[in-house]
C-alpha cells in the first residue's frame, strides 16, 4: 500500500468529480429528492387527521357541542353539510366518502336520559359512507371509539379495563426519524456501486486501466484510492441530507462516530462488489444492467423505506441475510435508539463481510490482460 | 559486460495463443540499448500482442522475454518502474488537464523532481497545458501519451502504434517528437502498419506476418536483401506512353490513375524507356526514379500488401 500512489489517485477523481457539475449534483440531488417526498408523506402520517362531513338534522345547542367535541378531539377536520340536503346524494356529487348524521331530536333524547335519568333513551347517528373508500372504515372505527368513550361517560361507572402507554424509547420519535439512516445507507449504497462499476468499466473500456497497469500502482492501491474517493462523496451527500433533514423536518438524530463507521463500512461493502461486477461484466451497460440487479432487491428488501416486519416471514429470512439490513440496521441503532451495543452487533455482521468481499474485489481486480 | 546488459530486451521463442488463435508464433529478437526498433506489420500480425508481453502487460504462453535483464513474467514491478509505455489506444481522465494529468502520472511513479515543463516543451504542448484531456485533438492526445511515457525517465520506450488514426499533419508531428527521443538516445520499442514510420524512425525493423518474424534487419539492409530493382515512376502520363512501356516487355502499373510504376533492373532500361517515350511523341510530366520501400519488402515476402493485409487476431494483435 503506497499513501502517495493513493492520494494522487484521490485527487483525479476527486477532480473530476467536481469538474462534472451535473454528475455531482444528481448525487447529492438523488436521496434530498427521496427524502423530501417521503418526509412529506411520512410528516402527514404523523400528525393523521381526517376529514369528516356531518349533518346536523337537530340543529340545537348540544348537538354543536357534540359536533365540537369530535373535533377537538384532534382526529378529525369538520365540515358541515347543509340538513335540508340528502347526505347520500352529498356523498355521491361532492366526492366524500362518509358523512356523519346527527338525527333531529338528539338533544331531547340526551336530555331525557342525562336530566332524567331514562335508561331508554337513546339516539341513532347514522354513517352515510362510500365502501369504495380505502380510508373509510379506518374513519368509522375512529369514530366508533370515540362514540364508545362517550357512552362509557354517561354511564357514570369507571371503566374497568384501562390502557397505559409507555414507549421504549426514551424521547418521542417520528417516522421520519426512522426513515432518514434508511436513506443514508441506501444512498451510500447506491453511491458506491454504481460509482465504482461506472468508473471503472469506463476506465477500462478507454484503456486508462491498461495504461495504468504499466505503472507502480497496485490494485489495492486502486480499490482504497476508490473506497477513499466513495468515502468522501458518501460523507458529503450524507450531510446534505442531514441538512435537508434537519431544515425541512426539524429531524432529531443523533450524530456521532458511528454514522461515519457505517458509512465507511457501507462504502468498503459496495465498492467491493462493484470491483466484482467490474471484472465480470463485459461492458458499462451490462455492468450497470447487474448493479441494478443488486441494488434494487437491496433497497425494497433491507428495511430502508420500510420496516421488513411489514414484509412475509419468508422476506424478512432474505431481508436479513441481506448486508444493508445490516447498515439500515446499525445506523437506526446508533442515530435514532442510541444503543451502542446493538450497533456494535450490526457493524460487526457488515465489517465481516465489507472485508470478505474487499479482498474479493482485490482478486478480482484485472490489471493484466490475457492471463 | 554481461549478456543481459548487451540487449535491453531479449525474446526467445516468444508464443502467445487465445484458445486456439497462435497470435505470436515462436519469434525471437534482440534489442540493444539505445536503438529504435520497429515492429512492423500490418493489422492483427501480432504486434501488440508481443509488446504488450514485453511491456508486461499481458502474460505470454511460452518462451521467455527478458527485459533489462529482468524476466518480465517474475519481475513486473520492478520492471514497471524503469520503462514508458504508449498502449494502443492511448485514453485518459476526461477533466484533467494536461499539466495535471502529467503531475498525476509522476506521482504515480513517485518522481518528485519529474520536469514536467521540459516534457511539455519536449512533445510541444507548451499552449495546451490548462486544456483538459477531452479537447484535445488526436494528435495533440497522442503527444500528451508520449509525454506520460517519459514522467519516469524510462530506460526503455513502447509505443504501440503512436500515430494510428491520425491525419497526416498530425502523424509527422509526432514523429517529430519520436526524432526527438532518438536524439536523446532513448530505447524504443515502435510498432506500427506505416511502413514510412519504420523508415524515417527506426535503426532496425522487424516485418512480422500472422505472428511470425519474417525478415529482420535496418531499413536499408531489408530493403536491399529483398529487392533487386529499381522503381520508376511517370508522372501524370498518357496512354500512348503506358502503351509504349508495355510493348518494350516490362510490366507497368497505374497508379492513382495518373502515374505509371515500371520496375525496371538497371538504370540503362530507365533511358531506354525515356528514349522510346521521347521518339514517340507520348507525353508525361515528371519523373522519379528510387529504391524500393519496406512497402515493396512486404509484399515481396508474404504477397499481401502492409496496409491491407487480413486481420488474424482478436482484439489486440
């Protein structure tokens, strides 16, 4: 290993890279675009609210209270619907799918059984609801809840069965939170593989590498000089999604050594394999086409959109002899739950195989031709 | 003096075979220090493929090639270090500049003291040294390549078809420089399909025809062992003329539609044949009159002619 045959090959690469704006930018571009479409869905999923339409035949002063009290509740955003319409056609012309109505005389009848104490009394609160709807009956058992909870009230005996909630994380984390050291791993990945099989099938398709081979440099010399230059690209395009993280989503991470170690192991992993690919695929395209190949089952697979406890047992079994489950994994460990034995495991797992699959590369590596 | 410092390079029974291709069949030659040697012939001869195993880059299949005294299948690192080479094809990194580009190749070498300005004026790229790979013309490539080959001060230069591909301006330009090497009295390994290159540049050449050696010698020596006669040449001459010619007994030829090529044996049937034109009144407008080129060797000795002679390799020669 020689430090100045690598340094010098750090500089041209790093050279080029910057000389080629647009490349540089599609790079850094790439995961801010995912996380500024995922962030924004994610963000709505984390303060739900749903939209609810009610018909308000009573209109009197407790059936408005009632009306408020479901939207203080914080689940629903109101809107009110004329009583003199039919709440079926509503439904079908205004393109809602459910719409709530209190029947006339639903004061009278709370009032008899609050003031009065009559045990008969009661209302019917109608659901006016298009089954064609995914988000419908997610409405109606929230609703369902609720009207159960006021029941329960008027009552007057205290529920028997209540439930208590306690978090396994010290603090109170959103979904975005999860999703960002997905998107880093994920990122690196991308960044690493496909930069390493570009590169070099492009070097080699010009001759640069046969050129190359007739100088002291070594393949290890190379492969460091490339984990080295992927390295830093990583760890730019890692910071400008913290950035966007942290401005857009006021994100709260935890950024400490174990996010670089990852990244480094990350990189050290899929420069490897890109230096494998390299030496099997004939050309740029077919190089490319195997990348794909492995990055994509990598992405969709390994938890970095989504958690793999969503996926068939026999998924989550492929999902964890996968190394960016590992990364995704190790990084959630490190930057969101802070458990530095968890990740300690997990960058143990991808440290072993980043070195198998180095020296791999290392072997695979052709520098003379026609051996 | 030891063997291995007479000869900078030595090939003994050099074979190469792809599968079942023999690319380099058996050939063996010496090459002395401080001479410029060709390696000519024409496409898929076989003449990358030999000096890209004596330039250690591709792994021979039998024989031995010993270069500065150094076994080049044992010794590719150290040998590296001590030679230039110019592959076929020569690319490099797109955004980097000439000078950069140069600056990057002596760290490779770890040269510190590399003059990069003097090789810079050697290949005369003086005006182009903040220019970046990507623009540069053909010629101007190539002469940046000459340039990369020379960062270590090698003892030994390869240069694999230096001036294929490009326009003739270009190629004398280069050759310009490749004179330039000669006179500081550098080693080099030329091969190439132009049999003017091999004439201007090298001390000795070796013609080589489906991977074998077939003549070996200076230009001077191949071209008056193999040919016997001279080549006369009218310029922009009539039919009558060509007519005239033919009916004296000798074999003319039409060249580029204009010119007539007569070989004739001695310089008496030159002025038989300027007489006879002159008494007949047929019309020409110039003449010459020289020793065959290494062109006619060629053809002479494998009955194809240099420039195009089939391909019998794959990829490299």
């Amino acid at each position: 290993m020689n430090l100045h045959v690598i340094g010098a090959n750090l500089v041209v690469k790093l050279m080029s890279v910057y000389r080629e704006k647009t490349a540089m930018f599609f790079t850094i571009a790439f995961p801010i675009i995912l996380i500024l479409v995922f962030g924004t869905i994610f963000m709505s999923q984390d303060n739900v609210s749903f939209h609810l339409c009610v018909q308000d035949l009573d209109q009197t002063n407790l059936s408005a209270q009632s009306i408020k009290t479901l939207e203080l509740d914080g689940k629903f955003k109101m809107t009110k619907v004329d009583p003199a319409i039919s709440a079926a056609q509503y439904v079908r012309e205004s393109k809602v799918d459910l719409v709530l109505v209190i029947p006339k005389g639903y004061e009278r009848s709370l009032l008899q059984r609050t003031m009065l104490g009559d045990p008969n009394a009661s209302v019917t609160i109608t659901y006016i609801y298009d089954p064609s709807s995914s988000s419908v009956l997610t409405k109606m058992q929230i609703l369902n809840a609720v009207i159960a909870g006021i029941n329960q009230k008027m009552s007057g005996t205290p529920p028997f069965i209540r439930s208590a909630k306690t978090s396994i994380l010290t603090k109170k984390y959103r979904f975005i939170e999860f999703f960002i050291p997905g998107i880093i791993a994920m990122a690196v990945m991308t960044l690493s593989l496909f930069g390493t099989v570009n590169l070099n099938t492009e070097l080699r398709q010009k001759g640069i590498i046969r050129k190359l081979s007739t100088t002291p440099i070594t393949r290890t010399d190379w492969i460091l000089s490339d984990i080295l230059y992927q390295f830093i690209l990583a760890v730019i395009s890692t910071i400008a999604m913290l950035v966007v993280s942290y401005a857009v989503f006021n994100v709260s991470l935890h950024i400490n050594a174990w996010l670089f170690a990852f990244i480094l192991l990350d990189v050290f992993a899929f420069v490897g394999i890109g230096m494998i690919l390299t030496r099997f695929a004939k050309e740029a395209q077919s190089a490319a086409a195997a990348a794909n190949a492995i990055s994509f089952p990598m992405m969709f697979l390994s938890g970095s959109f989504f958690p793999i406890e969503l996926m068939p047992g026999f998924l989550q079994t492929i999902a964890r002899i996968l190394p960016l489950y590992y990364v995704n994994e190790g990084l959630r460990a490190a930057m969101v739950f802070e458990d530095n034995m968890a990740a300690l495991r997990d960058s143990a797992v991808i440290g072993f195989f980043a070195a198998v699959v180095f020296i791999l590369g290392i072997m695979a590596t052709k520098w003379e031709e026609g051996q | 003096m030891t063997k291995a410092t007479e000869y900078v390079i030595e090939v003994d029974k050099l074979t190469k075979r792809y599968g079942d291709l023999l690319a380099v069949n058996d050939i063996s030659f010496t090459v002395s220090k401080g001479e410029v040697f060709a390696l000519l012939g024409p496409n898929g001869a076989g003449k990358t493929t030999t000096v890209e195993i004596i330039d250690t880059i591709r792994r021979l299949t039998s024989g031995k090639v010993t270069l500065l005294g150094m076994d080049v299948m044992k010794k590719k690192h150290d040998i590296v270090r001590r030679i230039g080479v110019l592959p076929q094809g020569f690319s490099s990194f797109d955004r980097i500049t000439v000078r950069e580009t140069l600056q990057y190749y002596s760290r490779l070498f770890r040269c510190m003291n590399t003059d990069i300005d003097g090789l810079i004026d050697l290949v005369n790229l003086k005006d182009k040294t903040r220019e970046q790979y990507k623009n540069l013309s053909g010629g101007l490539r190539q002469r940046l390549g000459i340039a990369i080959a020379l960062v270590n001060d090698p003892e030994v230069v390869f240069l694999d078809e230096p001036t294929t591909g490009l326009d003739p301006r270009a190629r004398r330009e280069v050759w310009e420089v490749l004179q330039g090497l000669k006179k500081k009295g550098k080693t080099v390994f030329l091969t190439t399909h132009y049999m003017e290159e091999a004439e201007l540049l090298a001390d000795r050449v070796a013609i080589i025809s489906k991977g074998k050696i077939i003549a070996m010698g200076s230009p001077g020596d191949l071209i008056e062992n193999n040919t016997n006669y001279l080549v006369l040449t009218l310029q922009s001459a009539n039919e009558k003329a060509f007519e005239i010619v033919r009916k004296m007994g000798f074999k003319p030829v039409l060249d580029n539609h204009k010119d007539i090529k007569v070989r004739v044996e001695h310089t008496d049937d030159v002025q038989k044949i300027l007489n006879a034109i002159k008494d007949a009144g047929a019309l020409y407008v110039g003449l010459d009159v020289r020793k065959p080129n290494l062109e006619e060797v060629f053809l002479k000795l494998t009955g194809e002619a240099l420039l195009t002679a089939p391909a019998g390799g794959r990829g490299a020669e």
